[in-house]
C-alpha cells in the first residue's frame, strides 16, 4: 500500500492503495464515483473510460501507480447536472437502452469531438471503436455525436 495524490475531476485525492491496483478500482471503491463503469477488466470494452489529460484510456487496466500527476476525469467530471454537450445530446437522442457502457461511449465521444470537432462518419468510427455496446444503440451514439458535434458549434460561434 501506498499514499497516492490524484487529480480526479479537478479534485485532490490522497488515497491508500496498491500501486498496481488498477485506477477504476480507486475511482469507484476508494473515492466513491461510481460513474465509470467496469466491463470486462481487460481494456477491451470501453466501458470503464476515463480521460487522462485528456485522452482516453481504459480505466480497468491502468495502474494507479502510471497516472502520476495527470489530470482524470471521469464521467461525473464533464458535468454536475447533465449539461455537457455530449451529455445533453445523448438525452437527445435517446442513446441509452440499459446505459452501461454509456459513460465510456460518452468519454470517448467527447474526446474525439475535443480533437475533432466536425467527425465523419470515418472520424467516428475510428475513435468509438472497440466501445462495445451490447444493446446495439450504435446508430443512436453517431446521431448523438452528430448532435453534440452542431450543439458545440453553436455555442462556439456565439
């Protein structure tokens, strides 16, 4: 065991863990956000992804020990009340069926529209891949993407 600093969703957190132990277990039983979401443990859903500095990776399979002093953020991190573009977008269109990989898809959606704010279906693809979802919403993620992608526009340009 260990005393780690971490920076999660602009917060400082001392907690005592194993470094090796992976950083989804010390979002969710150590700090208590229960957002991020465990799926498989071997980083191939998608379901546990966070942001560190800003790129997402998969939660379940990160040491601790690996995020340093960089920043995470974590789904409740995007928003207190569901006002994130991406977040609004997903209500929108209704992308949720039973909604446990949505806070992966949502981070790696909102990820790619940091990157690139006006993705192609190409664009989407690429970065949504390997976000599983087993209840088939995937034409619903695109339209919500597409959505947040012209509510970010808008709010830019005003």
């Amino acid at each position: 065991m260990a005393a780690l600093t971490l920076k999660i969703n602009n917060k400082n957190y001392t907690v005592e863990a194993d470094p090796k132990m992976p950083l989804l277990w010390v979002i969710r039983d150590i700090v208590g956000l229960t957002g991020t979401k465990y799926g498989c443990g071997i980083a191939q859903c998608g379901a546990c992804t966070v942001h560190l500095d800003g790129v997402p990776m998969r939660s379940c399979s990160l040491p601790v020990s690996a995020v340093g002093n960089k920043s995470v953020t974590t789904i409740e991190g995007l928003s207190e009340d569901n006002s994130h573009p991406v977040q609004q977008a997903w209500i929108t269109e209704q992308v949720p069926q039973c909604g446990y990989c949505q806070s992966g898809q949502i981070m790696a959606a909102t990820a790619l529209l940091k990157k690139t704010p006006l993705p192609t279906d190409k664009d989407i693809d690429t970065a949504m891949q390997g976000h599983i979802c087993r209840c088939g919403t995937y034409p619903r993620i695109r339209k919500a993407i597409k959505t947040a992608s012209t509510l970010m526009t808008q709010k830019a340009s005003n």
